[in-house]
C-alpha cells in the first residue's frame, strides 16, 4: 500500500504529511461518534 501514494504525491515527505493528515481525521471522526453516542443515550 504504500507505493499506491507514489502516483498522487512528489515526495516522500507529502506522503507521510497525508498519512498523518488521515490518521488525525479518522481520530478526530471517532472522538465525534463516541460523542455522539453518548449524547444521545442520556437524552
């Protein structure tokens, strides 16, 4: 999977910024579920 990126980005250093990029998303799309679950079970 990692030379799937080679086609998009010129170097190597874009590479691991998108990678980072994604991993916080995917966090910060967690933290917002978890959230709203909770939020909506003490309604």
């Amino acid at each position: 999977m990692k030379d799937d990126y080679k086609e998009y980005y010129e170097s190597d250093e874009e590479n691991l910024d998108s990678k980072s990029d994604a991993k916080v998303i995917l966090f910060l799309i967690i933290v917002a579920v978890i959230a709203m679950t909770y939020w909506v079970a003490v309604q």
